[in-house]
C-alpha cells in the first residue's frame, strides 16, 4: 500500500474535508456576487481545487494553469516554466489563485508578477498548506489551510515523482522513498 511509504500522517481525510469546507466558506462571504474566477494550478492543486470550488457557494468561473519550478526533483529549480496558460481573460476578474503548497515561494511570486500585467480586479492566494520555513521569497497567503513543517508531504494531489496524489491523506514521506 502506498501509505507504507509515509512516516507519518499530518492530516486525514477528515481533517482535509473540514478545512476545505471552513475555506470555502470564507471564500463564498468575501466573494459573494463577485463571480470569482478560480485558477487551479496543475497538477498538484488539481484535488484542492476540484473540492474547494464545490463549497464555494457563489457563482464563479474554474481555469487551470500548468506552472512548474520543481519538475522531477524535490527542491525548486528556481526557473519558472509555463506549460499551459490560462484560457479566461482575467482583465477586471476577481481572480482567486488555487495552489497546493507555498514551499520556497519563487513560482507563486513569478506567477502572481505575470497576471498582474494582464490587470485583474484582484489578484488573492488559496494555498491549502504553506511551508515558511523553505521560503525564499515573501509570498502573502488570503487564504491557508495550514502551516506545516519542513518534510517532504504527499498525498492530496502533492506528488513525488508523480505518484502518491492520489493519497486521500497529507503525509510525511520516508526520505529513504526519494533519497
């Protein structure tokens, strides 16, 4: 079983579920009649997204992007690639970032740096978790599951190598799996 592969659990299911919903409900009262457009970041927010936009409970507008610094490693290459750009203008749309992990910060800041020359009505940040302890650039979070420690996390649409997003959990993996 994949769960073998972790050293420990940092959030089940349930957790994940409530946290989720208590997000989305902050989401529906700041966004209410604002039709937001929610911007799933591929591959990894792909599980976030999907269940946050279902307890938004505001008409908005879903998008994906493919933005990449880390590709098959564990630690950020420090270059930014865009693999798949967004389909939606964003040009005066309340745009509501969706991300999986903030980690040394460089992607979301080239990210947000970008969208912000095509001129949003606003530009906010999503992240379920956020590890401040691998930051390299200052990122504000509007909107954070959690803070979590300096492990290497999978499960819930975070990978290793592309496996393990579909872990239903967010677990510490075993550094001997990417060692």
């Amino acid at each position: 079983m994949m769960t073998d592969d972790l050293k420990s659990v940092l959030f089940t299911e349930e957790q994940i579920a409530t946290r989720v919903a208590e997000l989305g409900a902050e989401l529906t009262r700041d966004y209410a009649g604002k039709n937001p457009l929610v911007v799933g970041i591929l591959k990894g927010a792909s599980v976030f997204t999907t269940d946050i936009v279902r307890k938004i409970e505001t008409p908005l507008q879903i998008d994906f992007m493919v933005v990449s610094s880390y590709g098959a490693g564990t630690k950020t290459s420090g270059t930014v690639k865009i693999r798949k750009d967004l389909d939606t203008d964003v040009r005066d749309r309340h745009v509501i970032i969706c991300e999986d992990i903030i980690d040394s910060g460089v992607t979301m800041s080239n990210l947000f740096a970008l969208l912000e020359t095509r001129k949003p009505a606003s530009l906010k940040l999503c992240a379920l978790l956020s590890k401040p302890a691998r930051r390299e650039v200052d990122v504000k979070i509007d909107y954070c599951g959690w803070e979590v420690p300096d492990e290497f996390l999978v499960g819930y649409g975070l990978d290793y190598a592309e496996h393990y997003r579909n872990l239903p959990c967010i677990g510490v993996l075993k550094p001997e799996i990417y060692s």
